[in-house]
C-alpha cells in the first residue's frame, strides 16, 4: 500500500514500527517518512532505542518537543538535545530545559545539557544565528559562568566566529556583569569589539571599572583614525583618570604625553574641582583655553591666588572681549599690589567696569588702588574717601569740594573729627547743616566724640549761612541747654519765630529749664501750657507773667488749678488772682475750692465784689465770715440786700450766738421766713421787747398777740402791755385786752385801747347808718351835721395827763407819755407796718427803760 501511494498515518505507523523492530533502517524511515504521526513512533520506540524515538519526535516539527526533551533526559542524549535546541532556535524550548525547579535547585540533567551545548553542539554549528539565540537563551537563563565559558569557546579558541564583533562585546560585557577580574584580559586579547561602548559601560556607576575603561580608551586612541577621534578617546581617558580615580598625577603625566589642548583643558577643569588652582591655572594656559575664566576667577578668590590669575586673565582676554575679564584683572593687579600694571591698564583702552571694581577695593580696604581706579573716572566722591582713609585730609576736602555731595561731606567731615581736625572738620560741616535731614546725624558725630564745643562753634557760624534754616537755630538751642544753660535764654529770645518750639520745649524739659520753657510757652501763645509749668515748677513762678498768661488760657480748669497754687504757693498775691479772674471764673465753684482748704478770709475782697451777682454761695460764704469777725452791720446789709441764701440756716447759727446783735438778727430772720413764733421766742428771751411786738404785729396773728399779752402781764410790763395794745391794734380781741387789764389791775393801761375802740366802733355805726338810713333834705341833714359838731367838737382830744383820763398814777411814769389830739384813739384803716400814730392822733408814744429801745 505504501508502493501504491497511500498517505494514510495508521498505514505509515505500522509500517514504521515494522521497520523499527525488524531494524530495516529505521532512521532512514523516520527522517525521510512525512506520513507517519512522530508522537506514535516516538512512544513506540522509547523502550526499543531511545534514539530512535528521539529521531522520530524531532521529526514532529516541535509538536512533540516535551517528549523529546523527557526521552533524551530520561536516557541521557544531552548532545543529541543540544544539538537539536542549537539548531531549533527556540528561546521558549530553552526557557523549558534551562528552567530551575520550583524550589529553585538546579535540575538534575541541566549541567549535563549545558556542557553538552558548550562543548559540542555550539562549536559545531556555523550558523551565527544559531549561536547568538543560545547566548541569548542563557542570558535569559542568568547562567553568565556557562556563558562566558560558552563564548571562551567561540571566541578565544579560533572557531569561525572568533572575530565576530557582537559576540567579542557580549563576551567582555558578560565579564563586566559576571566575572570583573578577567574583563582586562579579555580587553588585552580582544582587538574587535566597541571600545568607546564598552569603556562607557565599564566605567559606569554601576560597575566603576575605571582602569578597564582608561585602558580601552587609550588602546583604541593609539589606533583610531583621524585627529578628532583620537583627541576624543584621549579627553575621555583622562576623564576617567581625574574624574573617577582622582589620580592628578596621572592625569598630569598622561596630558603631557599626549600634548593636547582638549586634554589640558580636561585636566585644568579637574584640577579647578579639586581646589588645585595654581595647577588648574598652568593647565588652561597651556591649553590656552579661557572658557572657564568664570570659575577659574571664583576658585582663585576662594583661594586668595591672585599671582597665578594675572597671566591667565592676560590670556584670556587676548581671545575674549568681556567686562568681567578685564575687571578681574583690574582686581588682580589690586590684590597682587601691582599698582604700576594697574595704572598702565586703566590708562589704556578697556572694557573694564571701573566703578565697580574701584567700590569692591574700597571695600577691602585696598585704598592706593582704589584711589588709582576712581580718579581715572573722575568719581571725586569716592575719591574724596580714599584720601581720607589714607589719612590725606587736606586732599580729601579738596576732593569733597569737587563733588558737593552730601554724604561725602558727612563721611570727610566724620573723618575729619576723629582725626581732630576741626577746622576742616568745620568747613565740611558748614556745607551738611544746611541740610535739616542731616544735621542730627553731624550732631551725634560731635557728641559722641565729646566735641560738644566745637559742634557749638560750628553751628553759631552756620546761622549766618544764606541756607540757615529752622532746624540749625533749633539744634543749637537744645546743645545750649545741654552744655551751655545761661546762653540758652538770650538765644531763644532772638531767634524764637526761626525755632522749632516743641523741640526746644522737650529739650528745656530734659535740662529742667523751666525759665526758658515759660518763656517758649508764652511766645508760642501756649498760655495754658505756660501756666502749668508754673504751677508745676514754683522756680519759673513770676507774679505779673502769671497773671498775663492766665488770662488767656483756653481751658478753664486751669483758673482754679491757679487758685489752688496761690493758696499754697503765693497767698498773699491771691486777691489780685481772684480779682484779674473775675469776669472768667465760676464764683460757686471758687467759694467751694476755697472752703474746702479753709481759705475764705484771704478772698473777703474778691467775695464783696462779686456778691452783686447775688449767688447762693457767695452770699452764704460772705455771712460765714461777717459771722466769725463779729461784723453785724455787714451782716444786717448783706442780708438785707441779697437774699439768695438759707436763711433758716443762718438763722439757726446765729440764734445762740454770743453777741445780742446777731441773736437779733436770728429773730429777725425767723421773721423774713414767717417763723414768728420762733422770731418772738427769741426776741422774747434778749428782752427785746420792741422786736417781739414788732414781730407779731407783722404775723397778723391773733393767736400769737393773745400769747405776747398774756406775756407781758405775768411779768408785769405794763408799758409793753400797752405798747402791744397800740401797735398790734387790729390783732387785739377787745374782750381779752379788757379782761387781762381788769384781772390785773391795768386798766389805766387799757384805757387808750378802750378809747381808740370806742372812736372806731362809733364811726362804723356812723358808717352804717348813713348807708341805711332814708334820704332827708339838705337842710335837715345840715341841721343834723350841726348838732353833732356842737356835741363832739371839731379839734382833736388832747391826753394831758393820766388823771384827766383817769389814767392810773403809774401810766405817767418817766419813758412813757401819751398824747391825744382827739376825744379817742381813732387808729386809721390804713396804719403803717410800724404801727405809728396816724396824723389824727396828734401825738406820739414813747417808751425807754425796760423796752431796751423807743418807738
């Protein structure tokens, strides 16, 4: 069947296993036969011949690679497997049979298989594929020992891939990875591989093979072709000699030996890192390289190395137009004290920033230099401070002068006073005054170099200068009031409107000048403030500018705060005070400031002229005082005229007062109040008997006449009795007035009463009865009007005498008389408060003695 074509596999199966047990050729069968199933023939010859079975699944086109691996592990065809994964070419087949076990130990057949890939199926093979993915697989395999055995193999033993660049690079960067120490064999042996890569690679971080690399690097630089690439592999040699081993002298031996620019100028950038500066420097000169001038300038001012920097910045600038090169020179020159070069360089043509260097000299105290620098430029202000650090002062001012400035001024002048030369030091200061911003700071100068006399001086002659202004006058007050205290008044009094005024006030304050802080006060029109400080300062106390000044102060508080101080600093002056404070003060206010210190006598006058005001408090103040000097005229007139006061309260001090006038005047007060009843009480206890009728005539009150009667007859005072008769007339109940004259035996002193009753009861009635009766002719009332002028008579009745009247002996006693101009008393309906006789009665009363006064 298999003669006539037939392609089934069960038929080439059988015909395979035919073969395989009859041992016709069953290799042949196997690699020629295209119809048979491998897997079938492969298990069917594991247990005839391994190799065949083999055989067969290798002609399964990897279908049945897993048996194939398991049949040439199981009976230890590991060449025939290297052979057969070598030509596969499959990284998954060798992932598998280069696989470690899940516990990480190594298989038991992979060394066998590696050593059977490495030593025979690799070198067999002529197919560089072939060999570059079984490196690859035992990369991916980590075994780096085996591969580098394995490219030992290929590479060092002369097979066909002994030049083979790649495998010359994996070979050298396997060793890299795995095995450093052989890696400078290899490079020896080795002349075809990258050796710019590689030495990068070995001289990495990650691996820090810097002799490696130095030595593939000068290797291939011996070979390389052209300039450019040489200098290349030699700037990168001499990079890992003073970049990575730090090994200068090296680096120094290698620059000289090659003798190139680019190296010189690789050594010099190490060197400069390294802080090797003068070393750095001869290298950039030698490679005449000034690229670097920034950090070769920084590195040599860390270092103070200016002599090295000289021939360097001269080089440099020969190739590079730059400010910083030509300032730094400068600089050089100045730190080197190369003062002629210096001068010779300035003079020349420059792109030097001369300012700034010259400042930075000046700075470092390097002042011959700078001196050099800044007349070149003609900066006269610095200049001017050069000299005076060089102790030039004549040259300094003359300097100053040529740049009018004024912080110039300020520095020669400072200068100038700690050098004492005054006078200089004067003629710069004539031109700061006139500058207010800066005059405080020159006094400071002055003062804390204890040249308080100088600073005088100069100031006094600054006040004639065109640019005198307010704050010179001022200054020089306050240095008056620190230093010299008796000029300061006669200045302020000549410059006041040019002062500052409340700069040299808290300047008198400090020096407790109060004289002169009067003075200010007033002329700045601060009279309140003036004022104050008087009163504070008794020393500043002048009565007249006292006076002057509180007249015209703003706030009133400070009258009475000048009341106070003359009552305790000046009283006797205190009435002139008060009186040139009068229109201005609260009278109230003064009463009570001065009787809460007890000082009311010492403002009689003052009280007397403002009493006119009738204020309660005056009034009462004034009373006080009549009171305690036993004056009852002035009294009686104060109160009298002004009636704003408690009456009742003086009343009541005075009723139990020592002297009979004033215990009047209490009764008379009762009476003004319509106490009438305490007024005649009094009255009635002095034995003032007139101003006890008096009083109760004026209460109109029956009652209390009643009880003065009845008074008067128990101590027998019949004038008095009689007295009251008459001047409370229209008081007296007839009846009572009666009764007590009858009882008491006065009759007689009744009897004018009884009269004067009768008198005025008849022309009442008369009265009536006009009013009632019916009209008569005029004849007959004529008639009538006669016949009662013949019965009464028409002149008035005369008392002569006490018995005519029937008067009893006792009424015509010395004091006492009366006399009728008519037959009775006829007291008139409108009789006066004093209770007199009208015109009718013709006649008067009088009554002395006992009444202690007269009618």
């Amino acid at each position: 069947q298999v003669a006539t074509g037939n392609r089934e596999v069960a038929t080439h199966n059988a015909i395979g296993k035919i073969y395989v047990t009859l041992n016709r050729d069953p290799i042949s069968f196997l690699n020629n036969n295209q119809f048979y199933d491998p897997k079938v023939l492969g298990k069917f010859c594991e247990k005839l011949d391994p190799s065949l079975a083999f055989a067969a699944y290798k002609r399964g086109a990897g279908e049945c690679d897993d048996d194939l691996i398991t049949v040439c592990q199981e009976n230890g065809l590991f060449k025939d497997l290297a052979r057969y994964l070598v030509e596969k070419q499959d990284l998954e087949t060798w992932a598998t049979v280069l696989a470690l076990a899940e516990d990480g130990s190594e298989p038991p057949h992979r060394r066998s298989l590696i050593d059977q890939v490495v030593q025979t199926a690799l070198p067999e093979t002529k197919n560089p594929d072939e060999v570059s993915v079984t490196v690859k697989a035992f990369m991916a395999g980590e075994l780096t020992s085996e591969l580098i055995e394995l490219l030992e193999r290929i590479v060092l033993q002369g097979s066909d891939f002994s030049e083979n660049r790649n495998l010359q690079n994996l070979l050298i960067l396997t060793a890299i990875k795995a095995d450093p120490p052989r890696v400078m064999e290899y490079i020896n042996r080795l002349d075809n591989f990258d050796g710019e890569q590689i030495a990068q690679i070995a001289v990495s971080d990650q691996y820090e093979l810097f002799e490696e690399g130095y030595t593939i690097y000068t290797k291939f630089a011996k070979v390389a072709e052209g300039d450019e690439a040489k200098t290349t592999l030699n700037v990168s040699a001499i990079a890992v000699l003073v970049d990575n081993l730090h090994a200068m002298d090296r680096g120094k031996e290698f620059a000289e030996r090659v003798n190139a620019p680019e190296v010189w100028s690789k050594l010099g950038a190490a060197q400069l890192v390294e802080n090797m500066v003068s070393e750095s420097i001869t290298s950039y000169i030698k490679a005449e390289d000034p690229s670097q001038y920034t950090e070769v300038i920084e590195k040599s001012e860390q270092e103070g190395d200016y002599g090295m920097l000289v021939p360097f910045l001269v080089m440099a600038r020969k190739q590079i137009k730059e400010p910083t090169l030509d300032t730094m020179l400068i600089y050089a020159y100045a730190k080197s004290e190369k003062l002629g070069d210096l001068e010779e360089f300035v003079s020349a043509p420059n792109v030097a920033n001369i300012q700034q260097i010259g400042e930075r000299c000046f700075e470092e105290q390097m002042y011959n230099a700078a001196k050099l620098l800044f007349a070149s430029i003609g900066n006269n202000a610095k200049l001017a401070l050069c000299f005076v650090h060089l102790g030039m002062f004549r040259e300094a001012t003359d300097a100053a002068a040529k740049a009018n400035a004024v912080s110039t001024w300020k520095e020669v002048s400072k200068a100038c006073v700690a050098a004492e030369e005054f006078r200089l030091a004067a003629m710069c200061g004539m031109h700061i005054i006139v500058h207010p911003d800066h005059l405080e700071e020159l006094i400071t100068l002055y003062e804390r170099a204890a040249q308080s006399d100088e600073l005088i001086k100069m100031l006094e002659q600054g006040l004639g200068l065109e640019g005198a202004h307010a704050g010179i006058f001022t200054e020089l007050g306050i240095l008056y009031s620190k230093y010299l205290p008796e000029k300061l008044m006669e200045h302020i009094k000549i410059f006041c409107s040019r002062m500052n005024i409340p700069k040299i006030l808290r300047a008198c304050d400090k020096a407790r000048l109060w004289d002169e802080a009067v003075f200010l006060y007033k002329n700045d029109e601060q009279q309140d403030s003036a004022v104050k400080l008087m009163i504070e300062h008794p020393t500043a106390f002048q009565h007249d500018l006292f006076l002057d000044c509180c007249q015209k102060v703003r706030n009133t508080e400070i009258y009475y705060m000048s009341i106070g101080f003359y009552l305790e600093m000046q009283p006797m002056q205190l009435t002139r005070l008060l009186q040139v404070l009068t229109p201005n003060l609260d009278h109230s206010r003064v009463v009570h400031q001065l009787r809460k210190s007890e000082n009311l006598p010492l403002a009689a006058p003052y009280l007397k002229s403002v009493q006119k005001e009738n204020l309660t408090a005056v009034n009462e103040a004034l009373n006080e005082l009549y009171i305690e000097e036993e004056d009852y005229p002035s009294l009686r007139t104060s109160i009298d005229d002004f009636d704003n006061f408690d009456q009742l309260a003086l009343a009541q001090k005075t009723e139990k007062h020592e002297l009979l006038e004033f215990r009047r005047i209490a009764a008379y007060l009762y009476k003004r109040n319509t106490r009438y009843a305490q007024s005649i009480e009094l009255s009635k206890g002095d034995k003032m008997f007139k101003d006890a009728i008096e009083t109760t005539n004026d209460s109109k009150s029956a009652e209390l006449v009643e009880e003065l009667l009845r008074y008067f007859v128990e101590q027998e005072d019949k004038e008095c009795f009689c007295a009251t008769l008459f001047t409370c007339y229209q008081y007296v109940s007839p009846d009572v007035a009666i009764e007590l004259a009858w009882r008491n035996n006065m009759v007689d002193f009744v009897m004018p009463y009884i009269v004067q009753y009768t008198k005025h009861l008849h022309a009442k009635i008369a009265t009536l009865d006009e009013r009632t009766a019916p009209k008569v002719d005029e004849e007959e009332e004529q008639v009538s009007q006669a016949a009662a002028a013949m019965m009464y008579g028409d002149g008035p009745m005369m008392l002569t005498d006490g018995m005519q009247m029937g008067v009893a002996p006792g009424m015509g006693a010395p004091g006492m008389g009366m006399g009728m101009g008519a037959p009775g008393m006829m007291p008139p309906q409108n009789m006066s408060p004093q209770m007199g006789m009208p015109p009718q009665m013709g006649g008067g009363m009088g009554m002395g003695g006992q009444m202690g006064g007269g009618f």
